[in-house]
C-alpha cells in the first residue's frame, strides 16, 4: 500500500531549470524564490533582452518628457529662471544614466529584498525542511484507514490540485519579476515630466514588493509543513474522514497564503 501511496504522491520533474521535487518541498519552494536561484533559470535571460529593446524606447520618451516639461516652464513666464533650467537638464541627465542602467539598479532592490529572505531562511530553518509529501501522507493515516487504493485516488485528485495551483502562484511571481526587469525603463522615462514621477517611485515600490513576496511564500511553506508533519500525531484520536478534512484543509490554507501574498508585500512598501 506504502508503494501505491508513493505511486499516486510523489512527483520530480524539472522546468526552466528548477528541480521540482514533492521529497524536499521546502527546498524545492526555497530555489523558486531565493533571487540567487531564479537568475540561473533558463527564462530569466528573457528580462535581460526585452529590456535592452526596450532602453532606446524609454530614452526617447525620455527626450519627448523632457521637451515637453521644459516648454511648460519656460511659459511659466514668472517662474522661469536659470536654476530651474539647470536642475531640468540635471534631472534629464540623471534619469538617462538610469534608464540605461535600470536592470543594474533593479538589480540592486532585488538583492536587498533577498537578503531579507535569506536572513529570515536562515532563522526559520527547522526539522521539516526536508518534508517528504508521500512519507507524510503515510504517517498521518491512521490504521485501517484504506481497505482500499479508492480513497486515495478520491483525495488525490483535489490535493494535487492544490498543489499544482501553488506551484503555479509561485512560477507566476517569477516571471513577474521578469517583466518588472524587462520594462523597467518606461517608468523611468516617465519621471522626466513633473507628473510621471510618482509612477515610477510606485513602479519600483512594485517591483521590491515582488521580492519580498519570497519571504511570505516561504513563511507559508514552513507552516504548511510543519502542519503536514503534525498530522501523524493526531492519528490515534481521529478517524479518516478527519484526516481527509485536515490534509485538504492544509493544501487550501497553503493556497490561499500565497495568493494573497503578493497583496500584503505591496500594501508592505506601499507599491499598490
């Protein structure tokens, strides 16, 4: 029966690069969010085209921003001085050396918010860090539970939902943080009006949201399993119904965490 379980509940199989792997989940969640790792991906080289086709464009949107704030001062009459003229064409020197270099600097925030991630990794580590979700499942069955492999397949089919689904949330604030990569010039060009700015701070308070979504992911990741894990002790004073219950219960908490992860980073640095 143990075999069947390991048949129906263990998965291994690798995309873009990344080892997925249901025998060391946290380590598996832990490659797809620690920086370091999604920039050995084999996508990740996609950020870095679109933004070198994009650079051209944002510095012409640059010029145009910046001819159109310049002819706004200049009919401010009143206004207009040679200090004010100055500080524009320092502005669009400023803002063309970071289009330029947005990916580098992007880079920077990103490294910033994985140094959170790792201190808090580092912290949090724990004895279920190498979970295994079928040995799990195996243990947290009561006796008797299975007279046969129906029950199993019945509880598969919404678990590994679940799963597939979390896997997914998290492939997505991957390829999130390559298009925050990828079109990290445009918001920059924008600054160049007076209007515009307030846009591109918020887009790069987006883009450190994105990173620090990394953290709660693997603080939910930790609670997931060490609930998976505490099921096994329950097994004496439940029944199997309980123990559907409990198992669906989990996967649904786990789901529901990540998703609402990317709203809570960007309530956090006040991205939204």
């Amino acid at each position: 029966m143990d075999g069947i379980i390991r048949l129906l509940y263990s998965f291994k199989f690798t995309v873009f690069g990344i080892d997925i792997d249901s025998g060391n989940l946290i380590d598996t969640i832990e490659k797809l969010t620690n920086f370091s790792s999604v920039k050995g991906i084999n996508i990740w080289s996609i950020g870095k085209t679109v933004n070198d086709v994009i650079v051209p464009i944002a510095l012409s949107l640059l010029i145009l921003f910046f001819m159109i704030n310049l002819i706004k001062k200049s009919m401010e009459v009143e206004r207009i001085s040679w200090e004010r003229v100055v500080m524009a064409f320092v502005s669009f020197l400023l803002l063309k050396y970071f289009i330029q270099h947005g990916y580098d600097f992007l880079s920077s925030i990103m490294n910033i918010t994985n140094d959170i991630f790792v201190s808090i990794t580092h912290a949090i580590g724990n004895s279920n860090s190498s979970i295994n979700i079928a040995d799990t499942l195996i243990d947290a069955v009561p006796d008797g539970f299975v007279d046969s492999i129906m029950t199993y397949r019945i509880v598969f089919i919404p678990f590994m939902t679940t799963i597939v689904q979390i896997l997914t949330q998290i492939f997505l604030r991957v390829v999130k943080l390559i298009l925050c990569f990828a079109f990290a010039p445009i918001p920059i060009a924008l600054a160049a009006d007076d209007e515009g700015r307030g846009k591109a701070i918020q887009y790069f308070l987006f883009s450190a949201s994105v990173g620090l979504e990394a953290v709660i992911i693997y603080l939910a990741t930790n609670i997931y399993s060490i609930g998976l894990a505490g099921l096994s002790s329950t097994v004496g004073s439940t029944n199997a119904i309980s123990t559907i219950v409990a198992m669906l219960f989990l996967n649904g908490m786990y789901l529901a965490v990540i998703q609402y992860a990317s709203q809570f980073a960007e309530k956090l640095t006040g991205g939204h």
